[in-house]
C-alpha cells in the first residue's frame, strides 16, 4: 500500500471529527494545527534569540524568527535530562517513575496514553519523524518515518509503516531527510483535518558530523571559553568530581574530534568507534569530508599539543563541529516554515522548537548533560501562536517538558486525563498568568551507573533558588562510595551554581523550605527512589 492511500484509510478511520472547544483558526471553524520541531541536545546557549555570546557568533536566523514572532520561554525545563525520559515525558505528560522511562534503556510503560492518541480521536492527523528512541512502536501516529536508536549522520536508516519492522537506508545527510519527510506528510495529508507533526532531528547529537557544505564554516571562529570552564567544584559534592564528561579529558580524539588520520594519538578504540560512521559515507561525501578534515588534521600532527593547549584546541574543535550541526537544523526549520507559509498554514498552526534537554558548551568544563545544574535542566523552548500572538515576548513562568502534551491537547480542546500531572501552559502564551502557576519544579535524573557515570539525584527549583540531592551506592571507580548530598544555589547571586550554599546558617530557612517542597513532590507523585 502506498503511503499516501495509508494516510487516507487512517484518516477515515479515526472518524468524524468533534472540534469541542479546540483553538480556532480565526478566519474558520478548524482547530489549530501543531509542528513540535525538537532537536537532539540543542542547548539555549546556541541559540542566537536567546543572547549568549554563543549564539552571537554562529547564528540562527530561523530559528530566531519564530521568537521574534512568537514567545520565547526563559524558564523551560525538562524533568529529567536525557533523551528517552524526554520523549516519554512528552508523549504522556508523567515524570519518568509515572510513565517507566527513568533510563535511556527499556522502561517505557506502553499501556500509559499517549498524546498522540489522544489528538486522534479529536480527528488530527499525526505524524512523528527522525529520532523515537523508545522502545516501543510509535504510538497514536497515522504515519511514522523514524530512525534506529539514535539515528545516523550521513545516510541514515528510516522504519515506516509500509517497511515493515525493517529500517530502510537513505541517501543523504539526517536533517534534511527529516525535513523531506516532514513535507512529505504535509503534502500527502487530508487537507480537511488537523494535524498534529513531531520532527524529531538526530542532530546536534553527539559526535556532531556536519553536513558537508559547513564543514568549513566557522573554521576561522574562536569561541569563548565559559567562565565556568575550569570549574574546580569546591564546596560541590561527589557528584561533580567523579562524572566522566570533561571537554579535556574525556572528549574522544578520534571518535569526538575526527583526528582520523592514520598519525593520531587517539586509541585504537576511538578509530573501532569512528570507523562505522565512515563506512556509512559514499565516495563523494567521503572526499568532501576528507578534504576538509585531512589538512586540518595534519596541521595538528605537525604541531602536537599537549597541556592545557590541547585542551582549548579540543573545546574549539567541538564547538565548531557542534555549531556546524545546527546551522543545518536551522535551515531546515526555515525551510519547514518556508513550506508551512508557502501553503498558507502559518495563520493556523502553532509552532514549537525545543529540545530534548540542554547541554554543556564547556560550562563547569563539560560536554553532554543529565546534571541539574541549568544548562541541561534548562532547555530551549519557543513557540510562534498564530497571528503572532504576543510576538517578541519573552516568558519567565516555570514550564517543564510534562506540560507540552496538556498544552496540545488544550490547543486541540480535548479534556487533560486526570492522570496527567502536567499543566497546559496555553494561557501563558496569551500573555495570561494561571493563578495556580507552579511554583516550584521537580527533576529527577535515574541513568547511573552509565555512560558518563553522573550520579543519581533529584531536587526542587523556584525561581530563585534550587536544592539537589544526590544519593545512591556507587559503582565501577565509586564503589563503595554510598552517597547522601545535597547542595543548594541561588542562581540570583551565584547563577553559574559554583557556591553551594548548603549547610550555610544564613540560608537554612531557604534550605528548609525548599525541603519541605521537595517531600511534598515526593510524597504526592509517589516517588520511589531518592
Ligand atoms: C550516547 C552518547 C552519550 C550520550 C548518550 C545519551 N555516546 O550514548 O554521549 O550521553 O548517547 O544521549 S555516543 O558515543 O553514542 O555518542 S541522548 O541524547 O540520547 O540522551
Ligand atoms: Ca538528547
């Protein structure tokens, strides 16, 4: 069956639609469309709208056009900072120990309702492309088009309906086939319904291979070092000292910064790591590759670096490789909205651009994420309204990743699940404040011991303060070493958190209080672990 007669019996199928009390689109009675656009590990810092001298220097137009057209949230966060969780946290709007995904491996409970379903049944036609990472199928999604696992760069392999279970290869580099078969779905959809479109990029993941026109691009640009780079985590606990994602010592030579030729100092266990993604090339992307790289790669050989020197030239080559990957996500998105203005969609579909979760640009002297501290609790979150709705405007409220699928499903006017602890931030983004708002978040990062080795630990956020609890036996180079932590920060005074202020006479009301709140997350949503 062909993809296009799929959609039509799908669509029949979900039946007649029931519009309730669905947003409309001023100018008829149709409820409002959503693209949700979430990149992999796009941190705020590289996203110029959001003014970090990260973003100045590579930036991105695009993406910055959906803030200036829309509302820019400040205060976004995700419960707990990874990739699977992530997902799970938006398909069914619980924490992680609610909804089975506390890890990147198996956990997802797929009993739990998605969103998707639910916007079925309302009549949207819903469609998710690029990375799923969950494992189950898709699920409430008329068409699907997604990648394995964490997806590939360069010629990647996409399952579909049709293609049975199997992942089939395509030609090309990840972001723009997401982008393909994005439009795809909106060129082949029934034009008389809503839809509901998740596109899910690959990039900036982890080990940023750009695509080859920017392998050059910004090759003559020195990023700056954060201030916090050479963090020592004085006054810290364990936690910090004992992770294994340090820009200097643990981003991989050959595997991270491509130093691939046959001289380099890296193990032959970074090359065995690299060598699939090379396999994957053709010729052509090969050479381009190898003509941008090879020189480059030489002229580190020549001059070998050692020290601290290594250590600025390693953060440089990530950054640039990193920014080059999402310089293509913003095109890309351009070229989304580009298809969505050309077909006369922007005047009734809302559109997000997010990411799973944050991440470090050098920041405490780390890449990757899962710690609490806020470059990979906070996450980037933008919303362009139809009719520009409050557009330019920025918005400080406290917004979590298990508010998206309540706020969709508000847009949509399907009733919210009394499961569902998430809240529906709509009316934030009519420039309204909810009396009841939150007040506090809760995060909760489960994914010990793993990669990256950070330890577990939960905590509780206001607008000002922020206390954190790390716990738990430790394994490999922890072992034996239980811990029981906590560490408190007013991100007024300190908001690079490098003074724990935990234990402090001075701050033990706020400490107390932030307690307090913390045992009532606990307590209320059932928490099983801490
Ligand atoms: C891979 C990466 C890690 C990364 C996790 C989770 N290593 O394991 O650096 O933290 O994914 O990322 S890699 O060698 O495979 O690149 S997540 O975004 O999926 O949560
Ligand atoms: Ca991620």
């Amino acid at each position: 069956m062909k993809y296009k007669d799929s959609l039509f019996i799908l669509s029949a199928l979900c039946g007649m639609p029931q519009w309730g009390m669905a947003q409309k689109d001023k100018g008829s009675d149709k409820p409002l469309n959503v693209v949700y656009i979430m990149t992999d590990d796009h941190s705020y810092q590289a996203i110029s709208a959001y003014g970090h001298p990260i973003g100045k220097l590579a930036p991105t137009p695009n993406i910055d056009r959906l803030a200036n057209e829309g509302v820019l949230f400040r205060r976004a966060f995700v419960e707990n900072s990874l990739s699977t969780p992530s997902r799970a946290c938006l398909m069914t709007g619980l924490y992680s120990h609610q909804n089975g995904q506390r890890t990147l491996g198996k956990g997802i409970d797929s009993t739990k309702v998605f969103v998707s379903e639910l916007l079925q049944t309302k009549g949207y036609q819903t469609a998710v492309i690029g990375k799923w990472h969950m494992q189950c199928e898709p699920k409430g999604f008329d068409y699907y088009s997604v990648l394995e696992d964490q997806g590939a760069y360069y010629n990647p392999e996409f399952k579909t309906k049709e293609s049975h279970g199997k992942y089939i290869r395509e030609e090309g580099y990840a972001t723009h086939l997401i982008t393909d078969h994005a439009v795809e779905f909106l060129e082949h959809r029934n034009k008389k319904k809503p839809f509901a479109l998740f596109v899910h990029h690959k990039a900036p993941h982890r080990n940023w291979m750009p695509e080859e026109k920017y392998l050059n691009l910004y090759e003559d640009v020195e990023f700056p070092l954060p201030e916090t780079f050479y963090d020592d985590y004085k006054t810290r606990c364990a936690a910090a000292y004992s992770q294994e994602m340090e820009v200097g010592r643990d981003l991989q030579l050959i595997y991270d910064l491509k130093l691939n030729d046959p001289d380099s100092i890296g193990s032959p266990d970074e090359r065995a790591g690299w060598e699939p993604s090379v396999k994957r090339m053709n010729a052509g992307q090969w050479k381009a590759w190898e003509s941008a790289y090879a020189p480059r790669n030489k002229a580190f050989n020549d001059h070998p670096m050692t020290g601290d020197a290594l250590v600025r030239w390693k953060f440089q080559r990530y950054m640039r490789d990193y920014l080059r990957c999402i310089k293509s996500v913003d095109d890309e998105v351009g070229r989304l909205v580009a298809y969505l203005a050309k077909n006369n969609l922007l005047d009734n579909t809302v559109i997000v651009y997010t990411s799973d979760q944050g991440f470090y640009n050098g920041e405490h002297g780390w890449f990757d994420k899962r710690f609490m501290y806020e470059e990979s609790f906070r996450t980037p979150l933008i919303i362009r309204y139809p009719g520009k709705m409050n557009a330019g405007t920025t918005n400080d409220e406290l917004v979590q990743n298990i508010d998206y699928a309540p706020t969709f499903l508000a847009i949509a006017g399907v009733e919210k699940p009394a499961s569902f602890v998430g809240q529906s931030f709509l009316p934030l983004l009519k420039g309204e404040k909810p009396s009841d708002w939150r007040k506090y978040l809760y995060y909760h990062y489960y994914d010990y011991p793993a990669v990256h080795q950070v330890r577990r630990h939960d905590g509780v956020r206001d607008e000002r303060y922020k206390l954190i609890h790390f716990y738990g036996e430790g394994f490999g180079k922890d072992m034996g070493n239980t811990i029981s932590c906590n560490e408190l920060y007013d991100l007024q005074a300190d908001p690079n958190e490098l003074d724990n202020l935990y234990g402090n006479p001075a701050y033990k009301e706020i400490a107390d209080r932030l307690q307090a709140q913390l045992d009532r997350f606990r307590v209320e949503q059932k928490v099983d672990e801490y």
